[in-house]
C-alpha cells in the first residue's frame, strides 16, 4: 500500500507553496489555522454526506460542485474577482 500523505506534510507544501518565507509568525499561525478549519469543514460535510441519504450519483455531482467552486476561487486569486463570490 502506498504511503498516505499527512495533513501536516499538505500543510508544509502549501506552506512553502503560498506564505512568504519572511512572513511574520501571527500570518503563519493564522494561515495553518484556516487551512486546518478548511479541511475540517469540508470532512464534516463529507462525512455528512455518507451517512446513507444521498445516492452515490448525487454524492459525485456534490464532488464535481466542490471542485468547480475550488477551481474559481484557484482562478480569481489575484484578480479583481478575488473576494468577491
């Protein structure tokens, strides 16, 4: 079985990735936390989801909407749409 990725290891590579490397500790603090509360939101709905209600084709069209949203937020970051859906 191949290894699986840590929360902490997808915190350090978006870490290095996005923050500024002289960004001051409060910004990284700040940042880790609503990284962390982003995941831990979208587990609650995951997991809300799978308690037997909703039909594997609604759950993949729910998958589908997620990444959409995630692909316009990836796409309006730095632009004048950024903030603003």
């Amino acid at each position: 079985m191949a290894e699986r990725e840590t929360i902490r290891a997808m915190w350090q590579e978006y870490r290095r990735a996005v923050i500024p490397a002289d960004a001051p500790p409060v910004q990284i603090v700040e940042c880790r936390r609503a990284f962390y509360g982003g995941l831990w939101a979208l587990m609650c709905r995951l997991y809300a989801n799978a308690d037997g209600t909703m039909t594997d084709t609604a759950a993949a069209d729910y998958m589908k909407d997620l990444e959409a949203e995630m692909r316009r937020f990836k796409n309006s970051v730095g632009t004048a749409l950024e903030g603003r859906e």
